[in-house]
C-alpha cells in the first residue's frame, strides 16, 4: 500500500478531522468512540469489543495506519501517532514524511497520557504504565513504563516462578 502526504485542507482531512474531533469529546459510551474512530480509518475490528475513553488523539491524517485489536482499553489523554511530518525547515534535512503502522494487540491496556509513536506494535496483553512514551515494540504479557517506555516486569513470570 503507498501511502502519499495529505493536507488538512482536503475534504477527506476535513472529514477525518471533524471525526477525530467529535471521538475527543466523546466520554460515554466508549463504544461511540471507538465507532467514529473506526468510521475515519482506524482498523477496529468489532467496536463494541474496544473502549476508547475521552481526550484520546489517534493520528489525525493517517489513521488507517493504526489498528487496535479485541479487549483493548485506551484510556484517556492517549495520543496514537502514525506518521512525522517534518516542518519547513526540517524538509532540507528530512524531505519526506515519514509513515510507521501501529499495531495495538488483543487485551492491550494503553494507561493515561501514554504517547505511542510510528512503528509500533504493543504486543497482546501487554500494559503500558501512565505518561509513557513508547518508541518501541512493547512485548506480550508484559508491562512498561518511562520515557522512553521500557519493560519494567512481565506478566505471570511470578505464579511461574512460584514453587
């Protein structure tokens, strides 16, 4: 799939937009949420499996680059970015936007504030702690937490371990 920069100033950034927008206000039902996300791009496979809170940005211009799995829980302030783009002076330096997928697996739990950046995948089950900021692949089962996001502990290694 190629992918080309848009503009805020199309009608389908527009659209996009305004949807994203209405999906940042929206607090209950979480589903509503999630439906608008899945209505501008976003792959969601079964919304009413997925809760997005309020005050969630999922990449504005691109969000067909994001996919969030079943028993997902995005919780709120999260900010899902799927692309870079450079600014005027950066085009010298950096000439093309840059595009990098999201994968978000089944049973993920994103904590609040958390920022996710282009190429990411959080593995299922994974959670990521509050305020991170995830630079990248977050592993099955288990849990990060910093800027920038490292795994902290894994989840079950300790009923394992357990005599």
């Amino acid at each position: 799939m190629e992918i080309r920069e848009r503009s805020h100033n199309s009608v389908t950034g527009l659209w996009k937009g305004f949807l994203g927008h209405w999906a940042y206000y929206v607090n209950w039902p979480h589903t509503l949420a999630a439906l608008l996300h899945k209505i501008r791009g976003v792959n969601i496979a079964h919304v009413y499996r997925v809760r997005i809170a309020g005050n969630v940005l999922i990449d504005t211009l691109y969000p067909e680059l994001v996919k969030i799995e079943d028993d997902v829980f995005v919780t709120r302030g999260v900010t899902i970015v799927a692309h870079f783009t450079p600014t005027p002076f950066l085009r010298a330096y950096i000439p093309e936007v840059e595009f990098g997928k999201v994968d978000i697996r089944r049973g993920a739990y994103i904590g609040v504030n958390a920022i996710i950046l282009p190429g990411v995948t959080v593995g299922e089950g994974a959670i990521v702690g509050a305020g991170s900021v995830v630079t990248k692949d977050v592993p099955r089962l288990s849990v990060v937490a910093g800027n920038p996001a490292r795994v902290i502990r894994m989840i079950g290694a300790e009923r394992e371990s357990a005599p």
